[in-house]
C-alpha cells in the first residue's frame, strides 16, 4: 500500500501516527483512573500499529510511474474490505440482541453483554462501521471517475479511512465499557466526537479539491449527493453533540443542551442522520452505480436535481415528528409533521428515477442478481419513505410511537434500501477495482440476493405484525371504560415475534458472510480481465456460470 | 435585543415558507433553464464513458 | 490560464457547498431557535428540586446500562398513557436533564412517574433477576450492580460541571457531593442529615439496597428510579390529573 507513496509522504503519514500515539498516551495518563485511560491505551496501539506498518516499507522504493495518470484505488480497496468486516460485526451484534430479547439470559450475567451495551454496537457498527466505510470507499470511487481527477491527497485519503475507523472503534468498546452518551446515534463520548470532526474536515477538504481538480464544469449529481452527505453530517454532528467533560481525565461529559432542547436537537440530529448519512450518501451510489451497471443513463438528469434540492431542504425540518404528543412545543409537532409529507415527493421522484432508467433493461434484472440488488434498494426506499411520511402523521404515529413499528420501519429502510444497494454497489465496484472479470461466483451473488430479500421481508412482517399489536394492546379499553391489557400482557405477546425477527436478522448475516466469501475469493482467485482496459463492470452475458 | 417566545414562533412561520418558495423558484429555474439542458444530458452520459485514467493537463 | 479555469471551477464548488448549507440549515433554525426562548412558555416549578449526588450519579449508571433503549420516560398526552403511567410529562419536569432521557422505545413500560410506585425492596430484587419478581420478563438482570462499589469521589466535579451549564447547584453542595452521596445511602448516620438539609426535607434518605456498609451502583440506581417523576408536583398542579403523587410511605 505504500509504495505508491513517496518518502516525504511516508514521513508525513510516520509523523501523523505518531502524533496519534502520543495522543493515545496523554489520554491514558489523564485518565488514569477512568475509563477514559482504557481508551487512551487503544488510542496508542492503533497509533503503533499503523506506525509500525509505515515503518516496515518505510525505505521501500519511491513511486515509478507516474502517479497523475492513473487513480488512487489503494484505500478504495482497504475501505471494501473494512466495510464488509464491519458488516459482519454489526449484523452479527444485531443477531445477538434480538436473541436476547427473545432469551434475556443470552446476556451471560456480565455486564457488557446485557442488552443495553450492546444495542449501541450493532447500531453504529451497521450505520457506522458498515455504512460508513461503505460510503467514504465508494465516494473515493465515483469523485475520482466522475471528475476524470485522482484524489487530491496522497495520505489524506488513508488519514480519512483509518481515522473515521478509529472513531468506530473507540464509539464501539466504549458502549462495551459503559462510555456513552445516551444520545441515540451520536452515543459516543466527546474526545471521539472531537476526533471525529477532525477526520471529517479533512474528509470534506479532500472531497471538495478533488472535485476542484475536475474539467468538466458540471458537477455529476452523484457527487453532490456525497457533498451534502459530508458537510450536513458535519453540522449535525457538533451541534449534538456539543458538551463540556466532567474533568479533562474523565470520559464523561454532559450535553449543553437541557431537557425539551436537548429532545429537539436530538431528533433533528438523529432524523438527519438518517437523511443525510443513510440517504443522500446511498443515494450518490444509486445514481452512479446503477446507471453504470445497467449501462443505461439516468431516466432524468433534472429530476435527480430537483430531488436532491428537495430531500436537502425538507428533511431539516421533519426531524420533530419523533416527538408528536410530548412536552415539545405543538406548533414544532405540526411543522415536522407536513415537512415529512412533503418528503414523500422528492422520496419517490428519487425511487421512480431509479426504477425508470432499468425500464427497457428488464431482462439485465432478471439475469443479474448484483443489478437486481440495486432495483429491489429502490423499491425498499420508496415503500420506507412513503412508510416513513406515513407513520409522521399525528394519529398515526400515536400508535406506532414506542413500540417494533418503528424498528420494523428503520430496519425496512436500513436492509432494504441501505444494505442492499451497498451490495449492489460493491458487486459492481470490485470486480472493476480488482480487475477481475466478473464476481467469482455469480451463483453466490444469487444466493446472498435471496437470503437478504427473505431475511428483511420476515424481520419487517414480524415487526409490523408486533408493532401494531403492541400499539392497539396499550390502548384498548373494556367495555367498563378500564384498560383491557397490563404491559405485561403486551409484552408476553411479542415473544413469537421477537423469534422471528431473530431468524430474519440471521438469515440476511448469512448473506452478508457468503458475499465476503466471494469478494475474497474474487479478489484471490477469479481470473484476470484479459485485454479489458476499460473501467466499466462486465456485462451480465460475460459473468462466468450463467 | 431580547425577542419574545410568540415573535420568534411567527417569524419563523411565515419567514420560514417565503425562503422555502423563493428556493424551489431557484431550483426550478436552474433545472429547467434552457442552457443547462446539454450540460445536463452531456453529465448523464458521461459516466458511461470507458476510461481508466484521469484527464491530463 | 488554465489558473484562471482552475479558480472557476473551485468557485463553482464552494457556490454549491454554499447553497447546501442554505438549504439544509434554515429548517433546524427555524425549529430549534425558538426553543432558546421556551422559559416564557414552560410552566413554572418553584418547588422543582435538584438531584441528589447520589441520584445523579444514578441517572449516569441509567445512561451507562443503556436503559433508555427500551424505557422511555415521556408519557404523552393521550387518554391511555395518562391512564396507564400518570399526568402527562411536562416540558419543565426535564429542565435540568442532561441529556434528556424521553426514550423512542417501550420494550419495557414508561418509567417517568415510576418513583415511590415500588419499594426500595422490590426494585434491589427486580435488577438482581427481574424474572424471580415478574416471570414473563425479558429485561436483562443486572446483579453487578449490587457488588460494584459506587465512585463517589469525582462527584463534586460531576456537580461542577452540571452547574457550569446552569443548573443551580450551590458551592456548598458541590464541596459536599461525596459526602451526600454516601449519606443519602446510610440513614441514621451524621452523614445523612446533610443531605435533606441541601436538598430538602422530602429527600428519601434510605440504605436503598438494604446494606449501609458500602455505597454500591445499586444504591445509586435506585435511588434514582425512586424519584422519577417527584422532583416536582407541577404535572399533578398544572395537568387534568387528579391523583396525587406516589408516596413510598404508604
């Protein structure tokens, strides 16, 4: 991986793990007698380690060719690959919560392992660690091919990728450790949340002069989806989680934001996080994966723009409808509410456009699992956003508030949609990035293709299913005018449900395990592409076994 | 200057849609601006466009 | 030249980076900016009180046990809710909440007027095997807690902090945060007065876990629990409501 670097440039990375170690070491002496210095001590051996791996080619040879003639796909592929393993981690962790929801002494009497702690770990480390890598590595790709420009950075784009992965990291064995902030989605604590912005700064600076480097006046509209993924994360991000420590040694910290404040900030984070990190950034993939792998162009350039406007400005104002019937103030509720129906247009524009542009390619999505991944994303995305506006109306939400609706709803959104087409994109983009003809097996891509539509279809039903139960048992009365069911009845009927959301979970981890099994395998074995210079994907007709 | 809880909630209202419309007035005349139509058809196809090295100066 | 082509075309970047930011900020200001005026409309609490070091100290094993996830702590304002957990929650009874604990999720019932519903006694065995009180359960046991010793000694730092942001906590209760967390666990002991002499008479003093020789995480925790909901009386003042608070005593 360094060879492509120079020695200045490998002088500068030592330096800049260096820098990271001896961060890691002030940390563990500050907190010393907090958790904080745990922390600090992971902080150190990440910092070695990556120091060591730049030391041990640190004298290899310079760069031969010439490196502004070809692109910079080196963290791409190292992006892919951290991608899957967190996928495998989070969706396993997700596994294992729902199983103890079903089976509470799946918790082993340890303290890390009860449901609390872990509930965290499989969310960030699917939005995260899986979803995060995903977007940074496909963004990396799709800035460098739209704008014809290599990145512009030599170590930025590695102090991006392993930087945000350190965040991951010290996010994920923080909640292991009791290091949260309760704050769902932004659960990490404020030096990670510091070094979080840091990276993503750089992130933005190298995003943005890249672009700069482009020929092209026009910006493609994938990339602007990435840009508003990028610098709307950012904003979200501090203003959340704007908080003071407890002492510069202690990993705990307490929000500036009070009581309602805090509820509203927090929703206007955590339902942007959702339209600005699990959309619009996914979003950029479809409208350059898709396109490029059913070889058609986009249905309609201006339609793609006037839905990236659209889902811009009107999901701001929709994040209040998680707080409809609370202490916040009415008038908050109802904005919330209307954006988020509004939403509905540039939602289904965004779903339509996609499902347009395969309109005449039917049969490539009959034969071709990787470009069927990508058309079933964008049914998901418009059932979930229309599910999505749907549940943000008042009455609506008066019933599925609190209970599995709404993780039925999320989890529609988050496998069917988001998963699905990083699926799509990845089988697209590693064949391509590799060199290789095609997946090593297109078979297996079929199969991960099944596990993962049945997986999310039994998770959504027996969440739907215990949702509405749940929500029609809490306010059903007696013919006395007395309520007719304790919680605890309510709750003894979820168990059947909450088996069978476990059982979906496992079956779309299955698919998840067997699609790194082929991208390995793609990468070690699948054979070359001959003569094929060109950096398009293969054609479905050129995939082995079909 | 100290604003009162009620002024604040109108300005909002009422202050907060008129930018709402002048916006999507932007966008709209952006999208379907004349000019822009071949840049726009030009961007679609583009990355369909074979290539496997940046531009060069 | 192709200097100048360069500039342009940054400049067209930063101009898009910028309508972004337009776009995207103006719905959370309009929404959020207001809330910074809320005290005009929050209903008044004159005799809201504060956390207790030990409750505070509580609330962060709460947060740290990730109970939030499946117990929300905002009944709204519908019939069945009031019916089922109390008064609808008001805006002013979470003023001094960092961070908010509203919850998204009732995997297990709301707890925001929990406090003074069940003994001291019934929540110690509740956390060490919520299935030997409630068998249908699926909430995790958390026996640990009974056998971890409680840090006390960085309270007044915790109490400091909080009052930097403004919630009125006096030096005085900031010098004796250790001493309070400890007392408020160990009735009959001198270290015990103290404490409902800073925090008020109606502080329930009690060796919540049943043993007064060491201040664990139980105590903490279930001090807290036991005064969800009863920092104020508004919401039985100020609400429809005509029950009266929970009271341990009866």
């Amino acid at each position: 991986m360094l060879a492509n670097l120079t020695s200045s440039e490998r002088q500068n990375a030592l330096i800049l793990a260096g820098g990271v170690t001896l961060v890691g070491a002030v940390m563990a002496i500050m907190g010393r007698s907090d958790v904080l210095g745990v922390h600090g001590v992971i902080v150190m051996l990440f910092g070695g380690v990556v120091s060591w791996m730049v030391m041990a080619s640190f004298y290899g040879p310079e760069p031969a060719e010439d490196r502004a003639a070809s692109y910079y796909d080196d963290p791409i592929k190292v992006g892919i690959a951290l991608a899957m393993a967190w996928a495998v981690f989070g969706m396993f962790m997700g596994v294992w919560v729902a199983a103890q929801l079903a089976w509470p002494d799946l918790a082993f009497d340890a303290a890390w392992s009860s449901f609390g702690r872990l509930r965290p770990t499989h969310t960030s480390g699917v939005i995260f660690g899986f979803g995060g890598n995903a977007l940074i590595a496909t963004s990396f790709h799709v800035v460098q091919r739209t704008s014809r420009a290599r990145l512009a950075g030599q170590v930025s784009p590695w102090f991006v990728l392993l930087g945000f992965n350190l965040f991951c990291v010290l996010a994920i064995s923080g909640y292991l450790l009791g290091v949260t902030q309760s704050k769902e989605y932004a659960e990490a604590e404020w030096y990670a949340d510091l070094w979080l912005v840091i990276v993503w700064v750089t992130y933005f600076m190298l995003y943005i002069a890249t672009i700069a480097r482009r020929k092209e006046p026009h910006i493609y509209v994938a990339n602007w989806y990435f840009m508003a993924f990028i610098l709307v994360v950012a904003i979200l991000h501090i203003v959340n989680n704007l908080a003071i420590p407890v002492s510069w040694g202690h990993a705990k910290s307490y929000t500036i934001w009070p009581g309602v404040q805090d509820a509203m900030v927090q929703w206007w984070y955590g339902h942007n996080a959702v339209a600005f990190f699990l959309t619009a950034g996914f979003l950029g993939m479809l409208y350059y994966y898709l396109p490029v792998r059913a070889q058609r162009p986009i249905f309609s350039y201006r339609l793609s723009i006037l839905s990236f406007w659209g889902i811009t400005f009107f999901y701001m104002w929709a994040g209040s409808h998680h707080l409809h019937y609370t202490a916040l103030p009415h008038w908050v509720q109802t904005l919330g509410m209307t954006f988020s129906v509004m939403l509905l247009v540039p939602s289904w524009a965004s779903a339509g456009n996609a499902l347009l542009t395969l309109n005449g390619a039917w049969h490539r999505v009959r034969d071709d699992a990787t470009l069927r991944f990508m058309m079933a994303a964008a049914v998901f995305y418009g059932l979930s956003t229309f599910e999505g506006s749907f549940m943000a109306i008042r009455p609506v939400n008066s019933l599925s508030h609190y209970t599995d609706w709404t993780v039925g709803h999320v989890h529609a959104g988050a496998l069917g949609w988001v998963a699905l087409i990083t699926f799509g994109s990845l089988y697209t983009l590693v064949p391509s990035l590799w060199k290789r003809e095609g997946m090593y097996s297109a078979t297996l891509v079929e199969v991960h293709f099944w596990l993962a539509i049945a997986g999310t279809l039994i998770y959504v039903f027996a969440m739907w299913n215990s949702g509405i139960i749940q929500g029609l048992m809490w306010r059903t009365y007696t013919e006395e005018g007395s309520l007719a069911y304790s919680f605890l009845d309510s709750l003894v009927a979820m168990y059947p449900y909450y088996i069978a959301r476990a059982f979906g979970g496992l079956l779309f981890l299955i698919g998840a395990v067997i699609g790194c099994y082929n991208m390995w395998m793609t990468v070690r074995a699948a054979p070359l592409a001959a003569t094929r210079a060109a950096d398009a994907p293969v054609l479905p007709a050129a995939v082995p076994g079909e | 200057m100290d604003f009162s809880y009620e002024t604040l909630v109108a300005f909002s209202k009422s202050w907060g849609l008129f930018y709402m419309m002048g916006f999507f007035l932007c966008v709209c005349v952006y999208a379907f601006w004349p000019r822009n139509r071949k840049r726009f058809d030009r961007a679609k196809h583009s990355i369909l466009e074979r290539d496997d090295t940046p531009w060069q100066k | 030249m192709p200097e100048l082509f360069h500039r342009k075309l940054e400049r067209s970047a930063i101009g898009f980076v910028i309508a972004i930011i337009a776009a995207a900020s103006v719905g959370g200001i309009v929404e959020i900016a207001p809330l910074f005026t809320i005290d005009e409309t929050v209903e008044e609490a004159p005799d809201m009180r504060l956390y207790t070091p030990l409750e505070l100290a509580g609330r962060n094993i709460y947060i740290r046990e990730g109970c939030y996830a499946c117990h929300s702590q905002m009944i709204r304002t519908l019939r069945d809710e009031v019916e089922r957990y109390g008064p609808y929650s008001l805006a002013v009874e979470s003023q001094y909440d960092r961070p908010m604990l509203w919850g998204s999720k009732r995997t297990g019932p709301d707890l925001a007027r929990v406090g003074g519903k069940y003994s001291d006694f019934w929540h110690v065995a509740h956390l060490t095997n919520p299935r030997d009180v409630v068998p249908e359960s699926n909430m995790p046991a958390y026996r640990w807690l009974a056998r971890n010793a409680l840090r006390t000694d960085d309270l007044p730092q915790h109490l400091a902090a909080q009052k930097a942001l403004g919630v009125p906590y006096t030096d005085e209760m900031i010098e004796n945060a250790a001493r309070d967390a400890y007392g408020q666990a160990t009735p009959d002991t001198e270290f015990a007065s103290g404490v409902t002499e800073r925090y008020g008479e109606a502080t329930q003093v009690s060796a919540f876990d049943g043993v007064t020789t060491q201040v664990t995480e139980m105590d903490a925790l279930v001090a807290y629990l036991q005064i969800l909901g009863r920092l104020t009386d508004a919401a039985y003042r100020d609400t429809a409501a005509t029950e009266q608070p929970p009271d341990p005593e009866d």
